[in-house]
C-alpha cells in the first residue's frame, strides 16, 4: 500500500469522524429540546478497502409507538376539554354555592303559605313576589350562563379550527421539505421530520385524524372517515358558521362535517355544546312547565279586588311560550296575588293559594310525571354529575395510557447525555488515531522527498 494511498485512507477517516463527532455534539445540546429525536451515525466501508464514511445519519424512533401516542393524545384531549365544559356547567347550577335555584324554588313555594295563614296580609303578599322575583330572576341567571358558555366555546372551536388550517397548511409545507431532502441531506431531513412529528402531536391535541405515513417521510392527514385534510404538499382547509340556532358547523369542501369529530379539543368542545343544548332544552322544559301549572291554576282564584286572576308569570318578548330566556312576573301588584275561590272573600279564603302551594308537590305529566323539585334535581343537577364523574374517571384512565406511551417514546428517541460523551470520546479517539496516521504518513512522505 502506498503512502499516499495511507494518506487518502486517514484523510477520509478523519472527515468521517470529524461528522460522527458534529452528530454527536448535535445530540447533546439538544438533550432539552422538546420533540428532539436523537440521530445516530451510521458508519460503513468504501468500496475496494479505501475508508470509511458516512452512509446515513439514522434518527431514533419508533412510528407505531409514536402513532399509539397521536391516538391516546387525542383522547385525552377530547375528554379534557369536555370536562372543564361540564365543571362550567355544573356551576351553574350549584345549590351548595348558591348558584342554583332549587333553594329558590323552595322558597317560592314556602312564601305562599303565609298567605295561605291570611289571605289579607300584605307584607306576605310583598314576600311571595319577591320571592318569585328570586325565582325568575335564578333561572334567567342560568340560561344566561349556560349560553354565555356555549358563546365562549364556539369562540373555542373557531379558534381550534382556525389552528387545524394553520397546522396542515404546515404539513403539506413540511412533506414538500421532505421530499426535497429525502437521500440528499439527511441532517436537514431529520430535523424536518422532528417538525413533522411535532406538528402532528399538537394537531393531535386540537382534532381527532388518521395519519398514513410514506417511506420518504411525508404523511397523509384525513378526519376519522375520510375527508382529506393533507396529501402530499396540498392541504385542504375547514370552515367555521354557526346555524340559526348558533350551533357550531364545521364544513369540508361544502360538506357539512360537524359529527365526525369525536375526540381533540375541537371533539371536546363538540360534545360540551350537544351537553349544553340539552341541559338548555331541560331548563326551558322546567320553565315552561313550571309557569304553565302556576298560571293555570293562579287564574282559577280571584286576586284580593275580587277580580279573577291573571297569569303570575309572564314572558318579556310577547312569546306565546314562556322559557328560561324570558321568563318574568305578570305583575307587581300585591293585591293581584289570586289567594280565594270565592270573590265575596277575597281577603279570607285561601281556597286557590292552597292550590297553588299544593303544585309544589304534584307530578306534572310534561316533567316525565314529576314534581319540580324531582325533576330539578333528577333531570338537571343528576345529569351533570352523573357526566362529570364519568369523564373524570375516563381522563384519569386516558391520561395514564398517554403518559405511558410519552415515556416509551421518550426511552427510544431521547438524548441520553452520558450515553453521547461516551461516544463522543469514542469518536474523538477514533479521529485522533486518523490524525495520528495523518501526520505519520505526512513525515514519511517529507523523508522519502528529502532522500531523493
């Protein structure tokens, strides 16, 4: 072997590690950076005994753990969000903090029976409406509430939508990078496919998706059925109304995709307005229910002027249909109040108030043939629970099994610091030697030159 064929030899092993050295460096001051998957040198011969180089720089992962990970990350996500939705809901109508009305309505019906002791007495007439007033004013504090959260969460999901674009625009951005470096530069392809995987975990977060990976790298992005989100470098973007009964719609290329998304945060945010629409739909059942029962029976009496009795509640737009949005008194008056059946004593008999008071306790055949008070608490406070606890329970079983896979991930992919100085001094030694060979040949050659 020639001298200066030694010397080629040492020349490229010195470029060869010199590389493997910069990898490993590369490792170490990324040991922190979230989403780093750690690269590994793979070094081969040179075809006919002339060195080493090179072949690839490897990056550690594992995509089947990672696409376990993207499927419990959704999840988790999804169940997330759903329940801080449910803890707004359930503080609505929390008895204990005052923010329900089931102490309210008690007290509504426990204000009737002083006037049922004298019909004539003013001062019981004047707590009996301000009792109401109470009444009224607890159930139009929740509908306002409730609807304040569903306005907030449709703010959520234009939002989470708005990011959904953001991040498959992104994508398809990525894959055209990957394409580009795909066996030309493998440093700059990994670090793209670092982007890749840190994009899909945080569009993991926002919306539940399939995720088809190619062999140069690029993904594939579609909803859980289907439609299209990425392919290749295009990326299909969503839109965001609302319908008239501001309803959040989500469209794919005209077409209305709103079901398909069960899990994210835009899954979550789904799921806690169809909660919220339907503990809507109860409360105005109550509502509607409650005052119709009053009404009917308030007329029957005669008010303490001996005239008959009006409706005790009325709505504020003019609706035909009183409901939780504009549920309000008929009067101020408290002499209005229909105590008597019989219009010659107006101010004696309670005949109609003992009526009245008596519906506190009466299946309604519009409450599922339940009182107020049962269908208050089994129809309204009941469900919230029951929901809360159920989501709570499954985000702590979701939040195990994510934290696990994250782990796992992590145990593959991440930088072990004392296991890269001992390659880095592996390396360094390995380059050293090269030298060493290097500046050898480099004196042999200077004594041959000089010899002749």
């Amino acid at each position: 072997m020639s001298l200066l064929y030694s010397l080629s030899i040492a020349g490229q092993s010195l470029l060869t590690y010199q590389d493997a050295i910069d990898v490993t460096n590369k490792n170490i001051s990324n040991a922190f950076t979230d989403g780093y998957s750690r690269e590994e040198p793979v070094i081969a011969d040179l075809p006919a005994r002339s060195g080493a180089y090179i072949q690839d720089i490897k990056r550690i992962s594992n995509k089947i753990m990672f696409s376990r990970y993207i499927k419990a990350n959704q999840e988790t996500e999804g169940l997330s969000d759903y329940k801080n939705i449910l803890d707004q809901v359930e503080d609505v109508f929390n008895d204990t903090a005052g923010s329900g009305f089931g102490a309210a309505l008690n007290d509504f019906f426990a204000s009737l029976n002083d006037i049922a002791v004298n019909p004539g007495d003013l001062t019981a007439r004047y707590a009996a409406l301000s009792k109401a007033k109470v009444l009224v004013g607890r159930i139009r504090d929740s509908y306002s509430y409730l609807t304040d959260i569903k306005e907030k969460t449709n703010l959520g999901i234009k939002d989470t939508v708005d990011n959904i674009n953001r991040l498959t625009e992104k994508l398809a951005d990525i894959n055209k990078n990957l394409k580009f470096f795909y066996k030309s530069n493998p440093d700059r392809y990994n670090e793209y496919l670092d982007e890749r995987d840190r994009t899909l975990k945080e569009l993991s977060s926002l919306v539940d998706t399939k995720v088809t990976f190619h062999e140069d790298g690029t993904v594939d992005v579609s909803t859980a059925k289907g439609f299209s989100l990425v392919i290749g470098i295009n990326s299909q973007s969503l839109s965001y109304s609302t319908d008239g009964n501001n309803n959040p719609v989500i469209k794919w290329n005209n077409t209305d995709i709103t079901a398909e998304f069960q899990n994210g945060k835009l899954g979550g945010y789904l799921k806690g307005i169809d909660f919220i629409n339907q503990t809507i739909d109860r409360l105005n059942i109550f509502t509607t229910q409650f005052a119709n029962a009053i009404n009917t029976q308030h007329k029957a009496g005669y008010d303490l002027n001996g005239n008959p009795g009006t409706d005790f509640f009325t709505s504020d737009n003019g609706s035909s249909t009183i409901d939780a949005s504009n549920i309000t008194l008929n009067f101020e008056d408290p002499k209005l109040i229909a105590a008597s059946q019989n219009a010659t004593y107006p101010d004696s008999d309670n005949t109609n108030i003992k009526a009245i008071i008596a519906l506190e306790d009466t299946p309604i055949s519009g409450l599922n043939n339940q009182s107020f008070s049962e269908y208050y608490s089994t129809e309204i406070i009941t469900p919230i629970a029951t929901e809360t606890n159920k989501t709570d329970n499954l985000i702590k079983s979701s939040i195990e099994i994510r934290d696990s896979l994250d782990q796992q991930l992590k145990e593959i992919s991440a930088v072990n610091t004392d296991e890269e100085f001992i390659n880095l001094t592996k390396f360094q030694r390995a380059y050293q030697a090269s030298a060493k060979v290097v500046s050898v040949t480099d004196e042999l050659i200077q004594t041959i030159l000089n010899m002749i």
